[in-house]
C-alpha cells in the first residue's frame, strides 16, 4: 500500500478486512462437507471455487471447459440447490461439494463462503474464482494450460490477474437459444459488444471500475451508472489475510488490485466468458426477483425480465462472434502482456 | 587437444525435468557435475540425487544455498567445475548449463560443435560501457556499488543503498588485473580456460571482490575469461532472454519450431510442464532449420507490448492515466460549423465521416444507426456518462480508416476541453457567432490545448473554403498502413 495513502483510508480498509475475514470464518462454519476430497488435491493444482444453485444444466459444460485448460480441482458451494446440482457434483472424482441453506445476500452475496473455504482450503495456490455461468479464457489458452499462466505469473512475482466479464448473446430473442443440458452455451449464445466499455479507476480500492458491453446497452442505457461491473480479479494465489471485498471485483489488502499497467504499457490479462443470455433466463429473472437476493433489489433481474418479456433481439449490427483469445486480445478485451 | 564434452547443470526448483536432461546428457557420453541447490527440499531432492549419482558418468556436487543475484551461484559453479575437471581428465569443454535448459540438436552434434574449435571458449562478454547489455537497472554500478541487501525480497533497502552511495559518491575500487565485462550467465569453456579461472594465482583477491559484485554469474567468468583464453568467440551456445524487468522469457510447446531456428545450441528457460518441448528435443530434433529472428522478433514484440502497449486502448490491463499520451488511437477530425462542405470533402478523402456526435438527442452515427463502431449505442445517456470513454471507443473501434465528426459549438460544452487535449484532434472550427462559440474557443485555446484544429473567421473561410478544408484534410496525415490496427 502506498505510503501516500491517508492514515485514516489505511486504517478503514484494515478494518474491513479484518471484519471480513472474521466473517469468513464464520461463515465457513456454517458450510456442511457434501464430499470432502481436498486431501487428493495435487500440491501444484490450480484450483476453481464457485458458488452455485440450481445449475444442473451448466454444470457438464462448466466442469469440463475449467478441466479441459487445467484446473486440477473444484471446490464448490452449493446454495440451497433443488434440481439435483450437489449430487451430481458429488458424483465427480476431482469434485468437493459444500452445502448450505443460509442466505447469499446476508453471506455478502457468496463472498463470505468463497473467503471462508479459501483460507480453510486454498491458502498458497493459486485459485480461480468463477461463476457457473462464466467460462475461463487466458492468452494463449488454446496452446498452453492455466498452469503455465500462474507459473509465469510467479516468475513474474505477481499474486493476481484481471479478467474482464465479456457477455455473450444469441441474435434472436433469448428464449429461442435453446442450450441442451452439457452443451457449451457459445454454440447458440456466441455474440458480444466489441468497444463499448466505460473504464474508471476507484482511487480507494486500487482496482479498475468497468462497465458497458451488451448489458449497459440495452437494459441500462438510461441509467449508465447502475450499470454492472465486468472488472474481475478472478485468478489469485491465495494467502494468509487476503479476502474478496466485492464478488471477485476487488480484493483487500488493495495492493492485489494491481492488475493493470498506469504508465501505458498492457498487463497480460484474461476473460470471462459470460453466458447469462440462454433460454431459461426469464424463469430465472422471475425466480431471483421472488428471492430478493442479489445486488441492488435485483434491479438487474428486474431489468432483465421487462425486455425478456418483449422478445427483446440483443444482437446489433456491430455484435462480434466469438473466435478466441487472440480475436479478444485483437480488439483490446484483454492482453498477452509480455507473456510471450 | 580433442576431449569428451561436460556438463555443469545447475538445478533449482523442480527436479523432475532437470534428472531428465542429466540422463539425456549421460547417456550420450556426456560428462555431468549435477548441482542441487540446497534450498531444495531434502524429500524432493534426496531420492533424485540418489537415482542421479548412480549413473555412469554423472558427479554430485556438494550443495551450497543459491540466492538470485548473489555469490553463492557462482561459488557452486566452481564448485561444480573443480569435481568435473578432477573426477573427468578427458573432458575437453565444459557447458554451463540449469536443470530448465533444453539441448535444442543432438548432443552428439553439440559435443562435435565443440570438440571443432579446440581453443576456443564460447561465452558472451561485453566490455563495460561499448554498449548497454543490460535492460534497465543497474551496469556499471554492479562493480563499483556494495549490495548488502537482497534485490527480491529487501527491494526498498536495495534502492535506498543505491541511492546513498550515489548520492555519496562512494565507490568500490575495481582490483587491478582485470576489465570489467558483462553477459549471459551460460557459457561453454575449454578445460584450459576453467582451469586457468579456477586456479588463477590471483584468485582469492579477486573473488573476494566479485563476491560484492551484484549478479556476479553475470560477471565472473565473463571478466576473468579474457585472463586465460586463446581465442574467445563471444556468443552464448545458449539461447536465454530477459524481459524488460529482467524474469527470464519462458519457452512453451507452441514455441518449438521458433526454438529450433533460433539457430542455437541449447535454450532457456523452458517450462516445466511444456511436454511437447521436451519429447521433441530430447527425443529426435530432427535436421537443424536455417536460423531466423522469430523468436527474438516475438519477444521483442511481446515486450513493447508490455512496455508501451497499444495507443489509444484502454483495457483490464492498461490504464494509461500516468502515460502522458494521447488518450485516442490515431488522429480524427472534427468540422465545426460547415456541416456541407465537410460532407463533401470527407466523401471526396474517403473518410468516415460521422453526423452530430454529441447532439443532446443522442450520437448520429454515419449509417445513421442506433449503434455505431464498437456498438457503442447511440443514445445520449451513455455518451454523456462519460464522453472521453465514448470517443476513445469510436477511434479504437474505428481505427483501420480516418474517422470525422460534425460537432456544433452549443454540443461541445463536456467533449470541447477533452479534445482540446487530445494531440489526435484534427479539423477546422469556422466561427459564424453562434452560441456556444465563445466557450468552445477558450478550450481549444487553453494553454493545456494539444490538439491541432484550426479556429478561422466565417470571413476568411468564406473566401476561400477549398484551401481551408484541405489545410485540415492535409492535418490527419494518410490512411493508416495495412489497416493500422495489427
């Protein structure tokens, strides 16, 4: 932390944390072992946390696309799931399950579960921390594993990677992009917004604030300031006193938040994928805008649903499909760095 | 006098693929000092060590601590050298090699590449101050400086020292005997030349003074050569990059055919995990390819890439609000007050010429859709959320042509002082009195302005309209090359 930083901000910010990890610990307490296979974990296993409910439907794919670039281990939370989700994830080898059927607004939205089973599970690797509906991608992806990238990151003597949320839709109205159970939702939701992001730096936090893409178009248009936020720290390598502050949006202490580069060079940096936009969506909406449990009195769920209900076409004529990390590093989205 | 090659391998770390390249280099003939870096843990290093020492050929060496920067890498080295020559009398050269170096040809072809030259001693050695072989950070400093703190680790107490000794002027007197020079730390030498180095009469006087030198391994052998060579030809056998903070470059599977016509003998630092490298070049590499400078053109790019990134992109990444530069792409222009006659020129130049951009009724893209470059949309809200973001987007997305804009003087109040700053802006503002006018002129034509628009009289411009509109034209320089984007 800079020294220029006010004594008092330091000191807020300490405070936070220590009353986060507090929270952390308590609320790992509350998280009962479903399967418990951290023993089997590989000592140089990257590993992935997730919180999930009620994501049968995903889960096929989002296991096998986080095996298939290296992940060596899940550890997921599940929340109250009823379709089945905890049992299936038990059914895998390289799967612990955790359950709970506390409440993930009073649990910091997942947060609080995620630092809990991190430092009781994860401290000294390197973990990325994901949602079920998003999918990993790192410059050279297609070529090299994420092993490779948190190796290179160590030499490089970095503890942390930006990501940025990329948010993918089908053209049509999304009720038609019907995604089979397993299947990977880029084959009917492969499109998103290639230049429209907002991107400020919060002078506090350290971290960058990004908005924009296909979400701020469309459902926030006239209220670009609510709109959310696509900045990630996904990937860290997990330590004594490091807590998520804000979903996977910062991190304390701040100094992690460091991801980018000031003076106009690039930070190699990666993306996540985000197929929220597949039929099944509206259910969804409806269910979330019942349970009052996300940001903002699910605003965004109730934004979602409004245009949902109008058959609303997300796709414009500038709408890009997705070909690659290199096609995303082409248009500026993320970066190589000098990661050769 | 022809010998057998040896091997000095250095090993750090991970173990597994370090054994792997010791057996490769035995099982060829190949003499082998192996080095275990005692910061490696006794139950990783213990039974490799022990499955190492029984093969023909291969000598352990006593393990020292090696930290990054410090003596101790080259007190192992020589250590590793001494078992060599004594335990080996038929070894002719000896190759510096690390546990994460990959031979690139055959060993047979590389002990013959060396045996050919009998004489002759292959190490990079730069005299201080011919020409900078460092990338940043300290040079000459390293001989003349003292480096009682770590460089990883004490880095604030490293930099304070730096920086009071200079401020002091003190300064190590360099011993006599001896021209400091400088590069990279794989070297192979002839059994003279080691020998010469190991058992030189003024050895301890000298390593008492390079044991102060910062990152000795990069100066030792390389100063002390010129003592004892016949003949020095002053190239690494061993292809191994910096980045621009000084972390070796690490080499993967998709690197394998740029590796191998590097046109070296060896390379470093290879990943541990890259499978494919190993399978290929420990297995059969196959005929050498004619060298090229790929690989170094890729690294080169890689670290540009890093040092100075894309102009006029922001991204997860890059935030360039300390850079200085312009926040834009590439240079754009913006016609105020002569809405037809820039409709006409632009058509005519072949520009991209957008409508009223910052109308408060929202953007008016050229197309005329609701979204315009980028899908950026066109509704007034998000522009006027923030109007430096959305213009940056328009030029980044709009890159590989000349983007132009109509602005009116009363739209110009939040955009008129971003693109007085904005060293890409280019273009004509006619003065006609119309509201908004006053304003827009006093940004333009603050003392912070970097832009280069032309501000005339309705007058001037009435007379003479095609020379003014060229003039502006003529500002945003031609189309960019091969599209300008990559």
């Amino acid at each position: 932390m800079s020294f220029a930083t006010p004594l008092f901000t330091r000191l807020r910010l300490r405070l936070r944390r220590e009353r986060l990890l507090a929270r952390a610990r308590r609320a790992y307490r509350g998280l009962s072992p479903l399967a418990d296979r951290t023993g089997t974990i590989a000592p140089d296993a990257v590993v992935l946390c997730a919180t999930i409910r009620n994501e049968a439907a995903r889960l096929g794919h989002f296991l096998a696309h986080h095996r298939r670039i290296g992940i060596g281990h899940f550890l997921i939370i599940d929340n109250a799931s009823d379709d089945g989700s905890a049992k299936a994830l038990m059914a895998e080898p390289d799967v612990s399950v955790w359950s709970t059927r506390a409440s993930y607004r009073r649990a910091g939205f997942g947060m609080d579960w995620v630092n809990g089973l991190l430092h009781a599970h994860a401290r000294g690797r390197w973990v990325l921390t994901v949602d079920a509906d998003e999918a990993f991608v790192h410059p050279h992806a297609d070529t090299r594993p994420i092993g490779a990238l948190t190796d290179w990151l160590e030499g490089q003597g970095l503890r942390a990677f930006g990501a940025m949320l990329i948010d993918l839709y089908p053209r049509g109205p999304v009720e038609g992009a019907v995604c089979p159970p397993g299947a990977d939702p880029l084959t009917v939701a492969p499109w998103f917004d290639p230049g429209n992001y907002t991107i400020r730096r919060n002078a506090t936090h350290g971290n960058l604030w990004i908005q924009g893409g296909v979400r701020a178009r469309v459902f926030f248009a006239d209220a670009p300031a609510r709109a959310p936020a696509l900045n990630k720290i996904p990937l860290v390598r997990w330590g004594r006193g490091m807590v998520y502050a804000s979903s996977t949006h910062m991190l304390l202490p701040r100094g992690l938040n460091s991801v980018y580069d000031r003076a106009g060079g690039e930070f190699a940096s990666g993306a996540l994928l985000h197929s929220k936009f597949i039929a099944g969506l509206a259910g969804k909406a409806a269910e979330e805008l019942r349970r009052r449990e996300h940001h903002a009195a699910s605003r965004e769920y109730r934004a979602y649903a409004a245009g949902l209900a109008a058959g609303v076409d997300l796709w414009c004529p500038q709408s890009v499909r997705y070909d690659g990390w290199r096609q995303l590093e082409a248009l500026g989205l993320m970066s190589a760095g000098n990661w050769a | 006098m022809r010998g057998r090659l040896g091997v000095i391998v250095l090993c750090h770390g991970r173990l597994t693929r370090a054994a792997a390249l010791v057996r490769h280099f035995a099982r060829a003939g190949v003499r082998v000092a192996v080095h275990v870096d005692a910061a490696v843990p006794e139950d990783h290093a213990g039974p490799v060590i022990a499955a190492l020492a029984a093969l023909e050929g291969v000598v352990l060496v006593p393990r020292h601590a090696c930290s990054w920067g410090g003596w101790s890498i080259v007190a192992a080295t020589e250590a590793a050298a001494r078992v060599l020559l004594g335990r080996f009398p038929d070894v002719g050269h000896v190759l510096l090699c690390s546990g994460a170096c990959l031979p690139l040809r055959p060993v047979a072809e590389i002990a013959a590449h060396f045996a050919a030259l009998p004489d002759t001693d292959h190490i990079e050695t730069h005299p201080l101050g011919a020409t900078r072989w460092t990338k940043g950070g300290l040079e000459a400093e390293r001989f003349t400086l003292r480096f009682p703190f770590a460089f990883r680790g004490q880095r604030r107490l490293f930099d304070a020292a730096v920086a009071v000794q200079r401020r002091m002027g003190l300064a190590r007197r360099l011993p006599e005997g001896i021209a400091p020079h400088l590069g990279a730390q794989w070297w192979c030498l002839t059994r003279a030349t080691l020998a010469g180095i190991l058992d030189d009469p003024e050895g301890a006087r000298l390593r008492r003074y390079f044991r102060g030198v910062w990152i000795p391994d990069e100066a030792y052998f390389q100063t002390l050569v010129h003592r004892h060579a016949r003949e020095i030809l002053p190239r690494s056998p061993t292809f191994a990059r910096f980045d621009a903070s000084g972390r070796p470059h690490v080499f993967h599977d998709d690197q394998a055919d740029l590796l191998a016509a590097t046109g070296a003998l060896l390379a470093r630092k290879i990943w541990p995990g890259a499978e494919g490298l190993y399978e290929r070049f420990l297995g059969d590499p196959g005929p050498a390819p004619p060298a090229d400078g790929r690989l170094d053109a890729l690294l080169a790019a890689a670290d540009l890439r890093r040092a100075e990134g894309r102009a006029g992109l922001a991204a997860p990444g890059r935030f360039a609000d300390r850079s200085g530069r312009a926040p834009t792409a590439r240079p754009y222009g913006v016609f105020c007050g002569l809405d037809a006659e820039a409709r006409r020129a632009a058509a005519a130049a072949g520009l991209v010429l957008h409508g009223h951009l910052f109308d408060p009724a929202g953007a008016a893209f050229a197309g005329g859709g609701m979204t315009g470059p980028g899908a950026l949309p066109a509704a007034p809200f998000w522009r006027d959320y923030a109007p430096a973001d959305f213009l940056r987007n328009l030029i980044w997305a709009g890159r590989e042509g000349t983007q132009a804009f109509l602005l009116r003087a009363a739209d110009a109040g939040a955009i008129g002082p971003i693109l007085a700053r904005d060293a890409n802006a280019r273009g004509l503002v006619v003065l006609r009195g119309l509201p908004g006018e006053e304003a827009l002129c006093a940004a333009l034509r603050a003392p912070a302005a970097r832009h280069a628009i032309a501000l005339i009289e309705a007058r001037a411009f009435d007379a003479d309209p095609a020379r003014h509109i060229g003039a502006a034209l003529a500002a945003l320089g031609p189309e960019p090359a091969g599209g300008g984007a990559r």
